[in-house]
C-alpha cells in the first residue's frame, strides 16, 4: 500500500526541477526541495515518536515551509492539524485539549505566551515565517531524501480542520486521505490544471480554500504557486503577467477593482480566476468582467464537504449561482424538516453525497450522527435551491433564517433589494429578537455617497417585497464585521443589536 494522498502528488511530478513554490522574498523551492523538505520533516516526526494516527497542530505563518511540515505530516501517517493563527491562547487551549496532539508547532514569538494552553503537549516545536525554529532544526538533521512514505489508505484520516464554529464549540472535521485526493483530482480535471500553471495564492493555509482547494490542486497537477503572505492587491497585480490562475474569496475581487492598474492588460494571462468561501455579489462578477474581459467561476464547498459544486470551465458561469455539482458529488435540496426532496427552485436544505464529504467530527459522534441522513447524505447547514438549468443557488446559512411573524425571510432575497439601491455599497439581514414578531427583520447597511436615509430604504423596499420580509429597522454602519475568509459574521450583528426591539 501507497500514501494514498501523497502518491497523487508524486506522481503529479512532471519536472523535479521546477518550481513549486515562490515566494516573495525571491525564493523559489522546486518539487525535488518538496520531497526531500517532507521527508526531512516525515523523518523527524517518527524521530520523535509521532505513530500513525497521531495528530501534529500547527499554529504558524504562512510559509513554503508550512506546506512542506503538512507533506510530511502526511507522510508520516499523521493527521495534520492547522490552526487559524488568529486563535487566541484560550481557545488554542481548547483546541489542544480536544484534539490531544502528539506535537504542537507554533510561532517562537508566541510559544510564551502557549505555554499554558500547550501544558498538556507532549512536544512543543516552533516555525516562523521565515522557515526557522526548533521544527526546522529537527527536519535539518534528518535526510529527507531517504525516507519511506508510511503507507496509509484511502480511508485514513490526513487532516482535521476545526470548523469556524460560529454557535457553540468549535468542531473537528475529519478529512481522510481520499476526501482530499479525490477532491484534488476532480479539481485539477474541472478547471484543467496543467504543470504549466502558476497559481496565485494569497490565501491562508490553515483553512480549506487555501491549504486543500488551491495547493493540493497546484500539487497534484505539477504546478507552480507564487505565495503571498496575505492579500495585497499591488502585489497581486504585479504578479498577474506571470500567472495564469487565481484563486480568491469575494473581497480578493472588490479590493482588486479599487486598483487603477486592474485592466484587460494586467489580467491577459491570467486563464481563471475563481471565487468561493463567501458569496460573490453579482454586481462584483459583472464589475470583474467589464474590467478584466474574465468571468469569474464560482465555486461552493465547505471544510466538511471540500468543493462539492463549481460553474463551468465551459458554458455559462451564472452570476450569483455556485454551478453544478461535481463530478462524483450527488446534490439534493430537501424540506428541512421532513427531509422530503424537493422540485427546482424550491427552497431547502442543501445536502450532498461523496467521496468528497468528510468521515464525521472528532469525537462527537451524536453531532456527526445529527448531521448525516441515514442514506449517508451530509446535511450541510447551507439553504439554496437548484434552477431549472440545473445551476445551484446558495441562499445562506440555515442558521441565518429568519421567521418574522411564523413566516419564513431568506436574507438573500432582501439583500439582494437593499445592495440595488443607489448609493447602497452592501447590507447584511439579520433576525433580531422582538416581543411581536419573534424576531424582526432587520438590514444592517453600508452606505456610500449620496446613500438614501433609513425611511427612504424602508419606502423603496415597501415596493419590490412583501411587507413581512420589509426591514424593520434599516442601521448604518461604516463597515461589516468579517472573518479572516471574508465571510460577514452575522452572529456578531445579532449580538451587538439584540436589544434593539427590546424582544
Ligand atoms: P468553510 O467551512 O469555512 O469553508 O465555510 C463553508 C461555508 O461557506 C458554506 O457552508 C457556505 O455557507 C459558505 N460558502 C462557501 N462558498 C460559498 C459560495 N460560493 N457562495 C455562498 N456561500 C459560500
């Protein structure tokens, strides 16, 4: 038996000699530094004890070094654990706690500040930014060359990526070595990527969109990525002419097109942008083209499911729309409640089906239970509807219903009014709670030049929708509260206004 994950990208090789990694400070790693940096790291990990099975968590900066830590990793047999490096002490603590890793890697500057949450860690090493630290030391002294990949099947698990957890705690997903791979291959088909692409990647690594979705397609097709620390739209731009893919959340898109130099020009060699994590205004996909001459290809998949729906390579990529299911990945919308399917354009959870759907969270098996149907469908949380072309539409998270007055509000839908208005730069509908109504649609709103007052909102809206989804309340702020992939987090909202109706 093969590594099963790791095998894929081996024999994605066309070149050892080629670059598989460039980063901004002028270095460049080729596939033959990738294999022998893993083994190096692979080697020092069973040094230290690490079985397989046995979880390594890395909270660290995004390197080239971090990518070679997760090969080997992964390589070893161990089930690779990132951490977003945003997480404070305590909630690292929680983290550590529940996984019960064999070795913990993080930032020397913050391993002070670590070393209660890590108390319980067997290990302690550390990485930064620059690929320095006692983890790189113990993969120096090793000869990464010679090692032996630790055989590991299909059904193994390669990763556990904890959820963003927006209600309750956190939850570990289970990633086994052929969600990924699997997921890797039909990435690297849909979107043809070749040896001869060059990604650019300024994503983080410690989530799925960055570390699974744009590298292990890179890797497992031979490809070259040029890392970015972060998003930087001038960097981005002056790295446009050598790339020839680019893969971002929505802000990517709308901070690019703030930037003069974004034009025909600049994006001419550039063959695919896509876009995913968060949902892409259509006003931004249209922006994109009239700008760039590009569609953007939008995608949907989440850290349970991986990629499980994309817009076409070919054809028609629907602003607005996620696209069709992927290859392998069966899709269903059905009521929520009685888990009956139901008919296009209907409204309803969204479930899939797959190699590409995780194997449950970490030791909550009543939680994983509660997500899966007994004909072994994920239910992913996510209300949509599939149209009669057979294009997927997410209309937000289920969590994000509303129900004002026994009825049912999709925030989308009022969203989609308010973001129309003139001098409406974007808006967020939240249910809040209301002695009345129960809750009470509310538009949190960002207003630019010129932006109508709250009773103007309300009056244009009183046109165009029922009056049970009109705002109650319309409130202004300079900005929305988003996380780190872009999405708006709209429990902060309801938290910061809850007492609005007094409810
Ligand atoms: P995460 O597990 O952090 O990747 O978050 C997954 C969630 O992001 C999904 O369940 C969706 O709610 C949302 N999401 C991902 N891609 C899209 C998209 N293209 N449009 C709308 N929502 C998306």
């Amino acid at each position: 038996m093969t590594n099963h994950l790791f095998a894929l990208i081996r024999d994605g090789i066309s070149d050892p000699a080629k670059p598989v990694i460039e980063t901004p400070d002028g270095r460049s790693h080729s596939y033959a530094d990738l294999i022998a940096r893993s083994g190096a790291y692979a080697a020092a990990l069973v040094a230290a004890g690490v079985a397989p099975g046995d979880r390594v968590a890395v909270q660290v900066e995004k390197s080239a070094e971090v990518i070679f830590l997760y090969l080997g990793v992964v390589r070893a047999g161990a089930v690779f654990l990132p951490l977003n490096t945003a997480y404070t002490p305590a909630e690292i603590g929680y983290f550590l706690g529940d996984a019960e890793p064999a070795v913990f890697v993080c930032d020397p500057a913050r391993r002070e500040a670590l070393a209660g949450a890590a108390s319980g860690v067997g290990r302690v090493w550390t990485l930064d930014a620059a690929g320095a630290g006692s983890a790189a030391a113990a993969a120096d002294a090793q000869d990464g060359t010679a090692f032996a990949d630790v055989a590991r099947g299909p059904e193994d698990l390669a990763a556990i990526l904890y959820t963003s957890g927006t209600t309750g705690r956190s939850k570990g997903a289970m990633l086994s070595h052929d969600n990924l791979a699997s997921n890797a291959r039909v990435m690297v088909d849909v979107w043809r990527f070749t040896a001869d692409d060059v990604l650019i990647h300024a994503l983080p690594v410690f989530h799925t969109h960055g570390l699974f979705v744009a590298t292990n397609t890179v890797l497992a097709s031979g490809g070259t990525m040029l890392f970015l620390p972060r998003l930087d739209p001038k960097t981005i731009l002056a790295l446009m002419p050598r790339a020839t893919a680019m893969m971002g959340v929505p802000t990517f898109y709308t901070r690019l097109l703030k930037e003069p130099g974004l034009t025909r020009e600049a994006a001419k060699a550039i063959r695919l942008f896509t876009s995913g994590s968060a949902p892409l205004l259509a006003e931004t996909h249209r922006d994109w083209q009239a700008r760039t001459g590009h569609a953007i290809l939008e995608r949907y998949g989440m850290t349970e499911t991986n990629m499980s729906t994309s817009n076409p390579y070919d054809g028609d990529r629907v602003a607005g729309t996620v696209g069709f299911p992927l290859p392998g990945v069966s899709l269903r919308v059905v009521d929520p409640d009685s888990g009956a399917e139901l008919g296009p354009d209907e409204v309803g959870m969204i479930e899939v089906k797959g190699a590409n759907v995780f194997k449950g969270y970490w030791r909550m098996p009543d939680k994983t239970a509660a997500e899966f149907r007994p004909d072994g469908f994920f239910i992913t949380g996510d209300l949509g509807k599939v149209d009669g072309a057979g294009y997927v539409h997410i209309v937000g998270r289920g969590k994000d219903l509303i129900i004002s007055g026994g009825f049912n509000v999709y925030p989308k839908e009022v969203e989609t009014e308010i973001d129309g208005l003139p001098g409406i730069v974007e808006s967020a509908v939240i249910g809040l709670p209301h002695p009345d109504f129960g809750e009470a649609v509310t538009a949190v709103v960002v207003g630019g030049e010129g932006a109508p007052a709250e009773a103007a909102v309300v009056a244009a809206l009183e046109g165009r929708l029922a009056k049970f989804k009109c705002p109650k309340r319309v409130l202004f702020v300079d900005e929305l509260p988003r996380n780190t992939m872009g999405k708006v987090q709209k429990n902060v909202l309801r938290e910061q206004f809850a007492g609005l109706f007094g409810g």
